[in-house]
C-alpha cells in the first residue's frame, strides 16, 4: 500500500533520522520503507481476514512496521 510506504518514509525521516541516513548510505532506503509498507498491508489484510475492526488493525500495523520508535540521544 504506497500510503503505508509513504508513512514510514515521513516517520523515518523525521524520527529515525541515523536509521534515515544509513539506509539511505547503503542504498537500502526505499527497498525498507517498501518492505515496511508490504508487511504493513500483508498483516492488515491478514488481521481483517480474521474479523479484527479496521481501524484497531490497522493501529497495530502501523505501530509494529511504520510509526517505529523514535531515536533518543541516549
């Protein structure tokens, strides 16, 4: 689902920017905001098949795949 892709791309850049940077350094940038979004939709898909509500599947998936936690300077 590109809506999924872009998502994880906005979220990553703005809170996983040393994520952002080193996948964007080693060419692996849209094949892992692709992949994110892939699997997003998969368990979406997955969890509706099940009869789980849209919207709380789809708050998972985002969680688990998309809106990662964000980077501390720990």
């Amino acid at each position: 689902m590109v809506v999924f892709q872009e998502m994880a791309r906005q979220w990553w850049a703005e809170y996983l920017p040393e994520l952002t940077k080193e996948l964007k350094r080693t060419g692996q940038w849209i094949e892992m905001t692709d992949k994110a979004g892939e699997n997003a939709t998969m368990e979406l898909i997955a969890r509706l098949r099940n009869g789980e509500n849209y919207q709380a599947a789809r708050e998972i998936v985002e969680r688990q795949y998309l809106l990662l936690p964000p980077e501390t300077d720990e």
